[in-house]
C-alpha cells in the first residue's frame, strides 16, 4: 500500500468528494491519529490502507 489523495480513493470507491469527505467525517478522531485531518490531500499509507478496508475499496482498483 502506498500513499494517495482523497480524490483516488474516492474515485476508486465510486462516490464523489462530498460523499467521500462525509464518510471520513464520521472517524475524524481516529484519522487525526494516523495522520488525516479534514484539509489533508495526500493519505499516509497506512490511513489509506484502513480506509480501503473500512470502506470496501479493492486496492486493485487504485
């Protein structure tokens, strides 16, 4: 797993921005511990990794 921004992985999930920023609003504590705040562009690696298993994103796809 490597790093990617917002916008990959909300493409690689199928739903826009708003909808993909709506679903990390909801861990925001949880993602400011790895390193994700609401204005942060580029996913470290292991919050991308999480996020792709909390929200059923195949990383193949990325």
């Amino acid at each position: 797993m490597k790093s990617y921004f917002k916008y990959e992985l909300a493409r690689a999930a199928g739903v826009s921005m708003r909808t993909f920023s709506r679903w990390l609003s909801q861990n925001t504590t949880f993602l400011a511990e790895l390193g994700v705040m609401p204005t942060t562009k580029l996913i470290p690696a292991k919050a991308a990794q999480w996020i792709c298993g909390q929200y059923g994103i195949d990383e193949g796809e990325l």
